[in-house]
C-alpha cells in the first residue's frame, strides 16, 4: 500500500513540474492573448497604458503559478525516492 502511494506522489509531481514548465514557458503569450481579449471586449481600443498593465500583470501571474507548480513538483520528484528508500530499511 504505500509503494503505490509514493508512486502516485511521484506521479503528481511529475505533473505538476511538466505543468509549472509549461506555464512558464507560455506566459508571455498568455498575457498578449488576454490583452488583446480586454482590447476586443472594450470595442477594440484601449488606452496603451491600460494594455501593458493588462498583459503585464496576466503575464506575471503565469509565471507565478508556473514557478509554484514547477517548485512543489520538482520537490516531490526529488522527495518520493527518499520516502521509498526510509520504508526500505
């Protein structure tokens, strides 16, 4: 039983690292794609100012949540073969 839960913890972490990876990798497009959604839903203009905070912050907040998922998956990869190695001996 807990073989397969240090495995499953293993492949969460996998996960979340490939997924934090992937955030961070595409958050500039990810912010240039949610200003030009506020630009369309504001009729098509929009003050330049208004634009670079919109995809500045939006940007940011990717990288954020990339970093944090890369972080706490990336510390479960590197954490589940010492909890395998602790219940071996």
């Amino acid at each position: 039983m807990y073989k397969g839960k240090v495995q499953i913890f293993t492949v969460i972490g996998i996960v979340l690292f490939i997924a934090g990876l992937t955030l961070l990798i595409g958050a500039a497009n990810l912010g240039m794609e949610a200003a030009s959604r506020a630009i369309q839903a504001n009729g098509g203009s929009m003050e330049t100012d208004k634009y670079y905070f919109i995809m500045e912050s939006v940007t940011r907040s990717y990288q954020i949540a990339g970093a944090i998922c890369s972080l706490v998956g990336g510390l479960g990869m590197v954490l589940s073969p010492y909890g395998r190695q602790k219940k071996e001996a």
